[in-house]
C-alpha cells in the first residue's frame, strides 16, 4: 500500500522515526543501524511495509531497498513476525544473514536480538531454499561498491558527484565514473553537462 516515503526526520525514538511527509508526521519502525545514521531535520527516502493486523496498523521502514526484500523474506519464516525481522537486521546486515543461511552458520544468527539456536536453525531450514550464493556475492559486491562510492563522493563538489551519478546510471562502474570526474579540469566547475562530458572523454 505504501511503498516509500520520502521527507523529513521530526524525531526519533529508540525503536522508530517519524518522518514529516506533506505536513504528516508518519511513524516508521526500523532496524537500530539505520536509526542510527539518522539525525533531526535530515531528508530521507524510505522504503516501507505497511503491516495490518487487528488491533493496530503499522509501518516498517529501511533505507536499503535490499534490507526491505530480505524483511518481507524473513515475514515467510514461521514463527517470525515483523517486530522479530526487525531484531534480526538490528543484528546482522542482509549481506551476513544471507551468507548465514546459506553456510549453515546458526551461530552468526542467534546474535540477533531474541533469536535463539532453534529459529536460527528453523531460519536456515526454510529459507536456504529461497536463496543463491551467486546472488549473495553480487549483492555484497553491489553493497561494498555503493558504499565506496558514498565515502570517495563526500569530498566532492555537489556538480562533479552529480556528474559521477550520471555516468553510473550509464552504466559505468562508481570507481571509474569517480575517477573520470575527478580528472575533469578547465571546465567550469559549477556545470554538470560540462563536467559530465568533459568525463566521458576520459573514460
């Protein structure tokens, strides 16, 4: 029903935020290591499942588009609800918990908040079918290679790093998009168009 919201953080608790979206204040249950990066008035986009039942209506949220899949993965585990899934990625990335299932690392599981030895082996049991090590390694590669990007991109100028996102979505890798852009010279340094083309030319 929701699929993302995007605005601003109004506040924080120790389990949730509340994001101001068109003057609505929505409450959004998340995992501690992203509550964490969060900071007051900080422009976010999160990626959201609404969960109904009964007596109340609730919105679970993530900033990984990858961490939302694996939360609606963990909801297919019997026994698990949204509040023991959000434990779980408080507890271990995506990236580990998939690796887990897949090693049969019960160990790795259990260090999640309330999961013990049995739904760690019940985890394992019911979701290694659902799972390829293939994708594993493309999705930890992806992550790895995201988060470079993030940390090489903060000591750029707002104009080059949107010149470096440009070539990314042209499908060039974020290490050489970074290092084309950061060879542009003699071009204005406020134009993005002519920085990106400047870039492509040292591609």
């Amino acid at each position: 029903m929701i699929a993302f919201i995007r605005g601003t953080v109004a506040d924080l608790t120790e389990s949730s935020v509340i994001v101001e979206s068109g003057n609505i204040g929505y409450e959004v249950f998340m995992p501690s290591g992203d509550l964490n990066r969060m900071t007051m008035g900080m422009e976010v986009k999160l990626h959201t499942f609404f969960h109904v039942r009964e007596d109340a209506m609730q919105l679970y949220g993530f900033l990984a588009k990858d961490d939302l899949n694996v939360f609606k993965l963990l909801l297919g585990v019997s026994g698990i609800g949204p509040k023991g899934a959000i434990g779980v990625l408080s507890g271990i990335t995506a990236d580990e918990l998939r690796f887990a299932v897949l090693s049969d690392d019960v160990k790795t599981i259990s260090k999640a908040p309330g999961i013990g030895k049995k739904t760690a082996q019940k985890m394992i049991l019911e979701l290694k079918d659902k799972l390829k090590l293939e994708d594993a390694f493309e999705l930890k590669l992806a992550h790895q290679e995201e988060q470079l990007m993030a940390e090489s991109a903060g000591d750029l100028r707002d104009e080059r790093r949107e010149a470096a996102e440009a070539l990314i979505a042209l499908g060039y890798s974020s290490t050489d998009a970074l290092r084309a852009v950061r060879q542009v010279k003699d071009v204005p340094l406020d134009d993005v168009e002519a920085i990106l083309k400047a870039a492509l030319k040292n591609m």
